[in-house]
C-alpha cells in the first residue's frame, strides 16, 4: 500500500471515532430521559449528554464531508 492510500484511510478515522462517540452518547443521553426510575433521571445529565452526542454527529458529518474534497 502506498502512502497515499494509507493517507485517505487515516483522514476519516477521526470522523469515524466522533460518529461513534456522539452515537453512544446520544443513546445514553435517550436512555437517562426516557427509562423511568433511571438513576440519573432528572439530574440533566440526560439531556446534556444528548446535545453532546448531536454535537459531536454533526461535528463527524461536517469533517467527513470536508475530507471528501
């Protein structure tokens, strides 16, 4: 493999470590909200973990699509 194609690879590991981060952390942000008697449930950290997750999704599509070019 040349070091161009291990270039391209390695550019959108970093976007595919976000998405993965922000998918897990919107589940956990879905899971706290919506799960009765949750033990962090109505503490905030639900929906702040949320936001953090869409973030950081939006964040990954915005660098993969600038990688693309």
């Amino acid at each position: 493999m040349d070091e161009k194609g291990q270039t391209k690879d390695s550019r959108n590991m970093h976007a595919i470590i976000l998405a993965v981060l922000g998918i897990i952390l919107v589940i956990i942000g879905e899971a706290i909200i919506n799960i009765p008697h949750a033990p962090m449930r109505g503490s905030g950290l639900g929906p702040i973990l949320f936001v953090t997750g869409v973030i950081l999704l939006i964040i990954a599509v915005l660098r993969f699509m600038y990688k693309r070019k």
